[in-house]
C-alpha cells in the first residue's frame, strides 16, 4: 500500500510503502518490492528463506 509521508528509515519525504512484516512506512529506495518488505526486513526474511 502506497502513502504520502516520510520515510522511517532514511526520513525522505514522498510517496510511501508499508513494510508487510513491521509495518514501517519507508520510500521506495528502502522497500524490497519482490518480498513487500522494508530493508530492514529483507535481510531477517533472507535468512530464513536459505
């Protein structure tokens, strides 16, 4: 889901995506499209995927 805010990892202003897992709103340069997660989350879901 896309909104207008500021980023809760980097603090950009603009368009917005929720984390599915913890549910930060972060921009488009923290969010991981293919899994719909933020950054931070990438890495906790990588490693549970290997």
């Amino acid at each position: 889901m896309q909104v207008v805010g500021i980023c809760s990892l980097c603090g950009k202003a603009g368009r917005m995506n929720t984390c599915s897992l913890c549910g930060a709103i972060v921009c488009s340069d923290c969010y991981y499209t293919p899994k719909g997660v933020c950054k931070s989350c990438k890495n906790k879901v990588s490693r549970k995927v290997i």
